[in-house]
C-alpha cells in the first residue's frame, strides 16, 4: 500500500541537463518510477542517447536542446509543453578558484546558470503547472539541485558556496509561496558525486585523499543514490515535505 505512492505513473517530469551525469541518472530513475519525462540538455547527441533508454520504460519522452541560461530558449520550451507536474532542477556548473583568484567572468556565469536559470526555470514551470485547475488536488514538486555546499563551505568554493546558499534560500521562499497550491520545493544536497563534473577535480589524489576523509562513510556518492532521492521528492510520499534539504552527503554535514 505505502509503496504506490512511489509510483508517477501520468506524471510529466521536466530534467535540466539530462544529456549526462546526474540529470541523466534522474531523468531514468523518474521514468523507471512511471513518469513521462522532458529532457533539455545543450547536446542532441546526448539527448537522443538518453531518450532511448528512457523508452525502455514505456513511458513518453519529449526532448530540447536547450541552453537553461538563455531565456527565450527556455520561455519557448516551456511554452511547447503541454503538462507538466514535476521540475528537477537539476543544470548546473562550478568553476573552482581560491577566492582571491576567481576571475569575474566565471563568477558571473556561475551565477547566471546556478542561480538565474534556476529561479527563471522554476518560474516559468510554475506557472505552467498552475495552469492545470486541478493542481490543488493533484499536487506538484519542484527539486532543486543543491549541494553540501548549500549548508558549509569549502575551499577554492566561495562562489559555488554563494549559489548553493542563494539556492537553498530560493526554494525556501517559493515553497512558502507555492504551498497554498499544493506544490512543494525542496532541495538534494549531494555530496561529491562521480559525474563527467567531479572526475576531473578527483583525479588529483590528494584533493580525493582528502575529500573522503571529510565523508563519513568513507565513500563518494553514487549517481543512483542521488536519483533515488529525486524520485522519493517527486512522489506521493514526501507529499508532507516542503521548503526543506535532503542531505545526500554520507555525514559531511554532520561533523
């Protein structure tokens, strides 16, 4: 009984930066769970890889090559689709540099993609999801990519600190806004993660030393531990979670 409402069959699912790493571990997990999915990814090549599988489940899949941090792009893309209940937030970079060091160009874009794209996403899927009278009743959910580094900070990761924080402030005020129509914001908040993102700053051995000395449970994550979270956030059975971080980080924050 409890585990139906697991199940997002009819659920439309819309993934930013689904063509690889996490947004394509979350993009599968939520078709795996029923839902129909948009993906939007920069690369049709990537796309088209993760649509296949997709399909797999027997579930419908539309895809966008879309740039999250251009506003007409998205705006167009939005306006395409027809339903939509669920955004996974998921788009997203950082660049790291000490913090007398970081050059303004790639603060600029980190908040541009990691913060701007992110409000204007979760904005205009907003206002397509109300679009449907009946969202009372059947609910929404709106997940935010975060990170530990929503909740404390790290080295040469001031700006990524910055986002992360702004991020978790964001989702907290729209949940309080969005409650009265039954859709939830909430935030994943993993720890480091092997992704095509992370491998290149794990490669260094000493920073990898390190980084699992920080964890715990002695370990990175893994992509489908990240998705699996997605999946619970999106579904029936956190219905009673809003404005709030699911902290996937093995006991980081917890020291």
């Amino acid at each position: 009984m409890y585990l139906k409402k697991y199940n997002l069959k009819n659920k439309y699912a819309l993934v930013t930066g689904a063509g690889k790493g996490l947004g394509k571990a979350c993009a599968i997990a939520l078709a795996e769970a029923g839902a129909n999915l948009i993906i939007l990814s920069r690369t049709n090549k990537d796309l088209s890889s993760v649509s296949k599988i997709i399909k797999k489940f027997k579930v419908k899949c539309q895809m966008f090559n879309c740039d999250v941090t251009n506003f007409n792009q998205v705006k167009d893309t939005v306006d395409q689709i027809s339903k939509l209940d669920i955004l996974v937030n998921n788009a997203g970079t950082n660049f790291p540099e000490h913090f007398t060091k970081v050059k303004r160009s790639n603060m600029e874009y980190m908040v541009k993609i990691n913060n701007v794209a992110a409000f204007n996403l979760a904005q205009l899927c907003t206002l397509k999801m109300l679009k449907n009278k009946n969202r009372k009743k059947i609910g929404g959910s709106i997940v935010n990519m975060s990170s530990q580094m929503g909740h404390v900070g790290g080295p040469i990761r001031s700006v990524y600190n910055m986002n992360k924080h702004g991020l978790e402030g964001l989702t907290k005020g729209m949940a309080i806004d969005l409650a009265k129509y039954n859709i939830r914001v909430n935030t994943i908040c993993p720890t480091f993660v092997v992704t095509p993102m992370t491998s290149k700053f794990l490669k260094n051995k000493k920073f990898k030393k390190e980084t699992l000395n920080n964890i715990p449970l002695g370990r990175f994550a893994e992509m489908s531990e990240i998705a699996s979270a997605v999946v619970f956030l999106a579904s029936d059975a956190a219905s009673m979670i809003t404005g709030t971080s699911l902290l996937v980080d093995g006991g980081w924050t917890a020291k």
